[in-house]
C-alpha cells in the first residue's frame, strides 16, 4: 500500500526494523519535502514487495555502471517523474538512500545519487569508491551524500 510521506509530522512507518529508523525517516521526509517545494509533487514510497521492478531497474544501473552491489535490506521505493526526469528512490535497512535521476531527453542529465543517515556507517560496498560531502538538514540532522553520472541508456 503506498505511503505519502509526510514533511510535518515524520513517520518511522515502513522503516521499523533500520537501526537508524528515526534519522532514515527524517531522511525520506527531507527528500519529500524537497519534491513538494520544488515541483509539487506529493511523495509516497511502497514496500519493495510491492513494485520489485523499481528496485530492479535501480540494482542494474549500479552493477552496470560500477559494478556495485549493495549488501543492506532494501525496504522501500518510489518512481515518479516530474518535468522530464524520471525518479527512482529506494531506502535500504542501513539507513542508506539511492535515487537515480533520469532526463528522459536525450541530451539530459543522469546520475545516481547517495544519501547516508545520520547514525550510520559509510556502507564498504561504497568506502573506497567514493567522498562523502555533509549537509545539515530540519529534518535528518547531518546528511552525507555522493553522487556519480550515468553514462549508459537505461
């Protein structure tokens, strides 16, 4: 069943069983939040049970692109588009979130981005291959993210 995550009162529904439960679910509201500013849209994650294909598609991109495997429990996703850009998110047990921005245009820009919750440790499938910049955040306290372009068609 989808969830619309809510920016004013931040839920920990759906990601109970992270040991960063309340630093992931203000790490899901942060990235709502943004959406609803930004575009208007309304953000809403489902369990992974529930649109596995997302999941999917997401793991392709990181094996394919760098050969990456991510060993945490995913727990939720979302895939949405909002001007021209498809979303694609998931939230793993860790407290670790992948999104793949995806310009449906040609020419457009595409990347895979990471976002580390607060309280967790930088995942060793992600340590050596990449640097961490911080960010504070309302919403999730401290968040640590990276990012790398996709070059491929998806």
């Amino acid at each position: 069943m989808p969830y619309v995550v809510d920016f004013v009162n931040v839920s920990t529904a759906g990601l109970e069983s992270s040991p960063v439960a309340e630093a992931l679910a203000g790490l899901r509201a942060n990235e709502a939040r943004y959406f609803k500013n930004k575009y208007d849209h309304v953000f809403t994650t489902v369990p992974v049970a529930e649109a596995p294909e997302i999941l999917e598609r997401i793991h392709h991109i990181l094996a394919a692109e760098r050969e990456i495997v991510i060993a945490s429990t995913p727990l939720e996703v979302s895939s949405f588009e909002v001007e021209g850009i498809r979303m694609d998110y998931v939230f793993y047990e860790s407290g670790l979130s992948i999104n793949v921005m995806y310009t449906l245009a040609d020419s457009g820009k595409r990347a895979v981005g990471f976002k580390l919750s607060m309280g967790m440790e930088v995942p060793e499938e992600l340590a050596s291959r990449f640097k961490f910049a911080r960010q504070k955040s309302k919403l999730a306290g401290e968040i640590r993210g990276s990012f790398f372009v996709i070059k491929g068609e998806y």
